[in-house]
C-alpha cells in the first residue's frame, strides 16, 4: 500500500489518494472540465432527436465521482461557463448557450455535486451502490435536460420524453455498467475499500 492511500480519511474519494495542495485541486477541476469536452467529441447521430449521444454524459459522472462534490461541480461549471464562452468542446465541437441540448450540460454540472456527494459516503466503492449512483446522476440530467429540450424546442412533454430520454436509455445503462466496473475497481487498486 502506498503512502497516498494509507492516510485516507473517511468520506474520500478517489482524488483524495493525491497529495493534497491547491495545485492539485486546480489541476483536477481543469482536468475534469478537459476530459468532459473530449469525451463530448465522442458524438454519434440519433435519427428522431436533435440531441445526440455522447460521451460526455459518462465523463461528467466519472469526473463528480472521482474528485467529489466541490471540485466535481467546478469542474463542470468550468466546462460549462468555458462552452458558453466559446470554448468549441460541447458535442460535436459546439458552444454557447443555444442549442436545445444545452441543459444537458446544466444537467451534468448538477448531477457531478449529486454523485460527487454519494461518492464522499463511499457509494463509488462497490460494483451495487455505484451502478445506483450511476443510474440516479443519469436521472438528474435528464430532470433537467428533458424540460429545457420541450421549452427551447417547442415540443410537447411526451414529444421531449421520446426525443430527449427514451433513444438513450440503452447507452446509459451500458455507461452504467461500465462505472459499475471502473470505480470500484480503481478502489481495489488503490487498496481502499
């Protein structure tokens, strides 16, 4: 066991196996809002809904789960606040505030403190509790994606519901089932259970 992990306090996560200083927590909060644009590059074309799949959903949760709720929810808040800015790292190399998928984003930034927080209560330590926590940060961006879908695309409930959930429940159960594996696993490296 290294000496990183051996001084671990209860309530961590997994950035908290760095050695602590502001340094690092910069470097993890620009990393995160990094990984997150990339990931969001990893785009493929849903027929029947304006919103595409990406992978920036499964980076949002990883990244809230691994540094935690403050610098989780900053690091989304920078990729968001950077995006709106002009930074061209939404999906499909966009940016600004315009386009109907935009509360998605609003969404992860959101659902990053939620997972962030369960992670803190040691929910990213087994294969169960971290497939829940998965499964409820997909919940909460949706809660928030789906009704700014319906408003700025001027779609029914039902309509929003078709094109902006249901095409993506499939991949979201796989992200899932992939962060089931991942975390936990990091733990287990880590030798931190």
């Amino acid at each position: 066991m290294s000496t990183a992990t051996a001084g671990v306090r209860p309530g961590a996560v997994l950035a908290d196996l760095l050695p602590t200083s502001r340094v690092r927590d910069v470097a993890l909060v620009l990393g995160g809002a990094v990984l997150t644009g990339l990931a969001a590059q990893l785009s493929v074309h849903v027929p029947g809904t304006p919103v595409p799949v990406t992978g920036q959903t499964f980076a949002a949760l990883l990244v809230g789960t691994a540094l935690g709720v403050r610098r989780g929810l900053l690091s989304l808040a920078l990729y968001a606040l950077a995006g709106v800015a002009g930074v061209p790292w939404f999906a499909d190399g966009g940016s600004g505030a315009g386009a109907v998928s935009f509360g998605y984003v609003l969404g992860m930034v959101l659902a990053s403190a939620v997972v962030g927080a369960l992670a803190r209560r040691g929910a990213d330590r087994s294969p169960l509790r971290m497939a829940g926590t998965m499964i409820l940060g997909e919940a909460v961006i949706y809660a928030v994606g789906v009704p700014y879908l319906a408003v700025t695309a001027h779609m029914s409930a039902s309509a929003a519901i078709a094109a902006g959930l249901t095409p993506f429940l499939i991949g979201d159960a796989l992200k899932a089932a992939l962060a089931t594996g991942l975390l936990p696993a990091a733990w287990k490296l880590a030798g931190k259970r």
